[in-house]
C-alpha cells in the first residue's frame, strides 16, 4: 500500500504515485497540477470508493485522459463473481460520468 508520494520516469513519461487513503487528499490535489493521464486503480471487492470520486473529479477538472485498472481480480471464486464485480464497477464509473469502451466510452478498463 502506499503510504507517500513517489516519482519515476520512464523515457519522457513521468509517473507520479500518490495513496488512495483518504488521508492524503491534499497530496493527491496537490499532485494533479502536472496530471496530463489519470491511471485509477480500482479494487474489484470494494468498487468506487470516496477517493476514486475525488481523482476522478480531479481528472475531471485536469481535462485529463483516464484509464482505470482493476486490482484484487484472484479474489473470486468464480467467472461469475467477478463479472458481477466487474459490472458493478462499471456501473458506478458510469454513474461516475465515465464509461469505458466496452460499453461505447473512451476509457480503457
């Protein structure tokens, strides 16, 4: 989990990784000056969550392209529980205002 803010870079791709805990909103605020893509990782067993809404909201405001990652996908004991998880994401994403691709959006899950 992490727990602070870290940097890299790959070829003239700067990565900024900031915490999802609620904690560190101002980080994550802060952060999103330089935000030109959005990478959101979402938890298939907990879903869209306060701090998803809010890098969401700040992607939003960045003008920013997102691409949404899902996590925690071994979790399941089976095909169906995760498509319903799956579903179900992509539901509150959605709801949310982002629809991926599957469902005729632009961004990627």
């Amino acid at each position: 989990i992490t727990q602070r803010l870290s940097a890299f870079c790959v070829g003239k791709t700067t990565f900024i990784d900031t915490p999802g805990h609620a904690a560190f909103a101002r980080m994550r605020s802060s952060s999103a000056a330089a935000l030109d893509v959005a990478l959101v990782v979402v938890a298939a067993d907990d879903g869209v969550k306060q701090q998803t809404m809010e890098a969401l909201d700040l992607a939003r405001s960045r003008r920013a392209a997102v691409v949404f990652a899902m996590t925690k996908i071994d979790k399941f004991s089976s095909e169906k529980n995760l498509q319903e998880a799956t579903n179900r994401i992509r539901d509150q994403l959605a709801t949310a205002g982002f629809a991926i691709e599957a469902d005729g959006g632009e961004c990627p899950l």
